[in-house]
C-alpha cells in the first residue's frame, strides 16, 4: 500500500482543458475524477449509473428537463441513473466526479465533448 496522498489542487494545476475528466484515484470499481468546466455541456444520460457531482472551487448548475440544481464550492449532488441532465458554468468551475470506472461522460450522446477515458494526472 502506498501512503501517498492525493492532492486535488495541485491535479488541477496540471492541465488546461475544459471538460476532459481526468482520473485521480480508484476505488474498488469506482473512479474519482478532477474536470474543469466552463459554459454549456450537452444534454445526456447515464442509464446504468448515478453520477457524483462535488464542486472544489467555483460555481455550476446542473440543468434537468424538469429544473436545474445549482453548486457552490463544498456542495455535492448525485443525478440518480438515467436522468438526463446538462452541466453548465458561467465562469470555469472545478470538480470531483464520482462514477464506475469507464463511464463515457455524455453517455450516448457522442458529440464534441465526449472525452477519453481513464486519462489519468
């Protein structure tokens, strides 16, 4: 066992990119990502899985059909499986993901937003 412990800010600092999860930590079949995000998402699902939003640092909102969740830094939320749903930020948002390990992150949209997976940092 490595005692080693995860830093979340400084695996931020690493990259750049909006919207390209990347993995900082596996636990059993679960994965614990960092992504920084900024302006619309795509609409999309996840019909086998809930997904764990935390936001580190910022603020975001999570839009559903039906309403919308909105995040500050400390604040946690999980869209329960096969709720369609689109995250949005109106300035970059940093955030911890909690979900099984090869999650596509639009689901089966697809699209330009669809990121590689277990891309780690």
């Amino acid at each position: 066992m490595q005692n080693k412990v995860i830093n979340i800010k400084e695996k931020l600092s690493k990259f750049s990119e909006q919207w390209s999860p990347r993995v900082v930590a596996e636990m059993n079949d679960y994965q614990f990502k960092v992504v920084k995000i900024k302006g619309d998402f795509t609409w999309h699902d996840h019909k086998d899985t809930d997904e764990v939003f935390m936001v580190i640092d910022g603020k975001m909102n999570i839009d559903f059909r039906d309403g919308r969740v909105e995040l500050s830094a400390g604040e946690m939320f999980v869209v329960p499986k096969g709720v369609e749903h689109k995250p949005f930020a109106e300035s970059e948002c940093h955030v911890l993901l909690v979900e099984p390990s090869g999650v596509i992150n639009t689901g089966e949209s697809g699209g330009e937003f669809t990121a590689d997976n277990d891309v780690w940092v």
